[in-house]
C-alpha cells in the first residue's frame, strides 16, 4: 500500500485511519484523489476510508465535489491524481462495469434504467440474464425479478413497462437490481430518498441496515441532514471540492454540522409563515374528480403557502395538475379570483397565472442544453415579440433582471442548464414563472435535490414570492418542509382531503399521525 500523500496533515490521517476511534481496517480508502476540469478543480487532494459494515455519510453543498468523487468511484470520471484501495488493493476502475466486479454498486438520484423495458428486464440490466445454451429464460428471470423486488418489498408485475411506474417505484427497482449484485462490499446511494414518502423512506433505511449488518460498506450521499443522524455511523463533509472533516455522528449536532458544511456558524433563527387570515380566496377548487381523485374541494388565499401532505398514492402532485391543465379531471369546478376557468392544456393555466413547478425538473422543466435566460423567457416569447419578430435585447434583459431577484448564481446567463447546481436550476424555475405576473404557483417537491444551503435561499424566495401576494400550493415529502413553509396543510388519502391543521397545529408529528392513521381506519373498513 503507497504511504500517505505529504499534504495530509494530522486531521486527514485521522480521517484515512477512521477518525482514531477503531482498530478496522478499511475497507475503501481514498487518497489524495484530484479532479479537474476546464476551469475548475472539482476535488481536490480529498482523503478519507470507510470501514466495513459502517453507513459512512457524505456531505456537503452542491459544488462540493460529492457527485464527481462518486463518479471517480464509479469509473465515470479518471482522477488526474491519487489513489482508490480496496481492502488493500489499488483499483484501476476505467468503467462502471468495473466498479460492478470489484463488488462495488451504485444507486443514484435518477437511475439508469430504462422506463421502455419491462421492470424484468431493468432489474437484470448489467447483471446478465438468467439462460440455456444461450437463450434467455424470461421464466427463470422473472422468478429472479420477482424475489429481488420482495427484498425491497415492492409488489409489482415484472411484464409492466417500467415506464407505468412512479417516481418512488422505479426508484425501488434500481435498489432491486442492487440486491442481486454478487459480491457486494460497498454500495453507494447518493441522494436516493428525494422522491419517496416516509414509509419508503423507513422500508430503504431498513435495507441499508440490514447490508450494513452483514459486512457491506454503505457510502451515503445525502442533503437530508435529518437522515444522517437517523442512519450514519460516521460522516465526512466536503466543501469547494476539498475534505473538511470526518466524524462520528454521535459525537455531532445538527449545528455543528451546518458549520462544517457551509464554513461558519449557522443563523437557527426560524421563520414562520404568517398565519392565515380574512383574505381573498383566489383559488376555488369544488368536487374535483377523476379515476384517482375523489371530490376534492378546497380554497387558496391571496399571499397564502397552502401545503399538500401524504403519502404514496394520496393524489398530491395529481391535484397540481389538474389545476395546471395537465390533468383533466372528469367532474369538479375551478374558479380564479370567482371566475370559472377550465383547462385543458398547460398553456390554458399559464395564460391565466398560473405556474407550476414540477418535480422531477431535468425532465419536465427545462431543456439541458438551453441557455439560463432561453429558459427564464420561454412561456413568454409572445411577450417579446412585435410585428412578428423577437426582441432579443429585451428578452435577455427581463431574463436577467429575473436571474438578478432570485440569486442565480452562474458565469454567464449563457450558461446551459445542465451545468447549472441543483440549487441554481430550481431558481431559474422559480425566475422563469415569477419574472412575469403569476397568481398561482404550484410548487412540486421545490427543494428535491437540493442542499442545505440553497434550500434556506429557496424557502426565503418561496416567503417573498408570497408577501408579493402570489398564491403558492406546496407538495413535499418531507413534513418538515411544510412545516417549515406552510400556515396550513390539507391532507390528503387516496385522492381524498381528509382533513386539514391550520397555524400551530402544522406539524410534522401531528400530519403523520392522521395520515397513517386514517390509512389504517381505511384498511380495517375494507
């Protein structure tokens, strides 16, 4: 094994040894690992090990150089210097592929699957195919689809397209297919739980244990710093693409953390949304119903942050849009400031004020390769354009104004979206909507995939936006998030609004309560 780079100082050691708190040995080690690009050093001289059967966390901001250590792990990227070990051996990974025979799996925030196959065939994906003399036995694979899904306690029908299922499931399906991985002595989950609800959240945390219990190693990448103290062993934080610490997660607070996170002590003054009070009901929702949605009825007040709670199937992101026309319900009525409106098109919402943020953004909200200020103008290229031809000069101009409000932080507004952060991308959304006049806007999980830092800036633009008088309809897994955000909270099962906590009532304990509750009365009924 190569000695320790010269520049890790005393701090890194004790990362590399494991923090001075044991005797394992590693089981992953890296070393002096440096990354660049084009202007820019994407990880630099980062060190640390990871011990067998340990759920080591790994934080840090968007830009930290998480992402990119993952990708060099993963045989992506080649770092331009250091070294990976494996339980003592120097790896040369040049291909994912390679990762895979050396035990080495990864579960990432969008899977590479393929939503034309069937789930089947997504499970084997990489893996190989169970077969004869040369012929795939769909039977036998099948029967091997099947088990892996019961291991994350999915139940689906292998013959579904895996395009068919949601966001949570395919999710799910990529966790399956990890399971049958042979071998396996790390596995990787970097930013897997945004799109799922608390149960499934609790169903992966209890796969993860059980790999931990049985000798794997579990890198764990994640903004959720709530999840890290319910799940890690150790943490290591990252900052500008350079190793900022490694602790113990007992030995830390969520505090203490922030700091080594974004670099100094964190401001723990807490803002409240106003409470709701006589205002103008801008939004009327009456009996709206369709096959999932089931008389949903409900109002949203001017300057109001109404929040959606539930949970798998509850119908949440389904109210959106069907407010936002892409949706169309069979029965129900929508009023706007008292006038009935009716949509059956996103392009008919917009062209009333209303807005819509969706969840999953890099396929529903943006084109990677646009520019910043194409992607803030385009709804609103009509507004910029006379006697038939496009004012270039005054789009990019609203464009940037809109880049300046929200903060977007980029070197130029020529910049395609896809090197943009998380937290960068969902305020270009955010500017998109609001650089014109917006009544509506409906957010879908705001702040999925992004860090503790740009999060806080997400939620003071959400409370401006709302101050502005702007009408905002919250859906978000986490219940935290609306109670962080929202003054009330309807909640919602199976398509229907059972009931509704307004002001010091909007709490994460008390959503979860009648939620799982009302579920386990429905249960029982049946």
């Amino acid at each position: 094994m190569e000695p320790v780079s010269p520049r890790a100082d005393a701090a890194t050691e004790g990362a590399l040894a494991g923090s001075g708190d044991g005797a394992l040995a590693p089981r992953l080690e890296f070393r002096s690992i440096t990354k660049t690009f084009p202007g820019q050093v994407a990880v630099d001289d980062v060190s640390f090990a990871v011990r067998p059967g340990e759920i080591h966390a790994l934080v840090g901001e968007n830009g930290a150089g998480k992402t990119t250590l993952v990708k060099v792990l993963a045989g992506e990227h080649h770092p331009d210097a250091g070294e990976i070990f494996l339980d003592g051996e120097l790896l040369h990974i040049r291909h994912p592929a390679e990762a895979a025979s050396y035990g080495i799996g990864f579960i990432h925030q969008e899977p590479a699957l393929i939503p034309t196959l069937p789930v089947t065939e997504n499970v084997a994906l990489g893996l190989g195919f169970e077969h004869r003399a040369g012929v795939i036995s769909w039977r036998r694979q099948r029967r091997v689809a099947v088990a892996a899904l019961r291991r994350v306690e999915l139940e689906v029908d292998p013959r579904r397209p895996l395009s068919e299922l949601g966001v949570a499931d395919r999710q799910l399906v990529a966790v399956a297919r990890l399971m049958l991985l042979r071998n396996r002595r790390v596995v990787v989950f970097d930013e897997v739980t945004a799109p799922l609800t608390e149960v499934e959240v609790d169903r992966l945390f209890r796969i993860i244990r059980e790999m931990r219990d049985n000798g794997v190693s579990v890198i764990y990448v994640s903004h959720r710093l709530e999840e890290i103290f319910e799940l890690a062993d150790r943490v290591t934080v990252m900052r500008n693409g350079r190793w900022v610490a490694t602790e113990r997660v007992a030995d830390l607070d969520r505090k203490r953390l922030v700091g080594f996170i974004i670099g100094h002590e964190p401001d723990e003054r807490a803002r409240k949304a106003p409470p709701v009070r006589e205002r103008h009901s801008v939004l009327s929702v009456r009996g709206l119903s369709d096959e999932l949605l089931k008389d949903v009825s409900f109002d949203v007040f001017e300057g109001e942050i109404l929040g959606l709670a539930g949970l798998t199937g509850s119908g949440r992101t389904d109210v959106l849009e069907a407010l936002f026309g892409a949706r169309v319900p069979t029965a129900g009525a929508i009023e706007l400031d008292g006038k009935a409106v009716r949509f059956r098109h996103p392009a008919d919402a917009i062209g009333r004020g209303i807005a819509m943020v969706t969840e999953e953004r890099k396929r529903d909200g943006l084109v990677p390769n646009f520019p910043i200020w194409q992607t803030i103008t385009l709804p609103w290229l009509r507004r910029f354009t006379a006697g038939g031809v496009l004012r270039l000069g005054r789009e990019r101009q609203a464009a940037s104004e809109a880049a300046r409000r929200f903060d977007v932080r980029a070197r130029s507004m020529r910049m395609p979206m896809r090197e943009l952060s998380g937290g960068n991308q969902q305020k270009v959304l955010l500017a998109r909507w609001l650089s014109q006049r917006v009544r509506v806007l409906l957010l879908d999980e705001p702040t999925h995939g992004v860090d503790v830092g740009a999060r806080e800036e997400i939620y003071g633009m959400i409370e401006q936006i709302a101050e502005g008088g702007v009408s905002v309809v919250v859906v978000s897994s986490e219940l935290e998030e609306l109670e962080r955000l929202c003054s009330r909270v309807l909640l919602l099962v199976e398509g229907r609004v059972i009931g509704e906590l307004t002001e010091g009532d909007v709490e994460k304990p008390k959503m979860l309560d009648a939620l799982y509750s009302h579920r386990a009365a429905e249960t029982v009924a049946r």
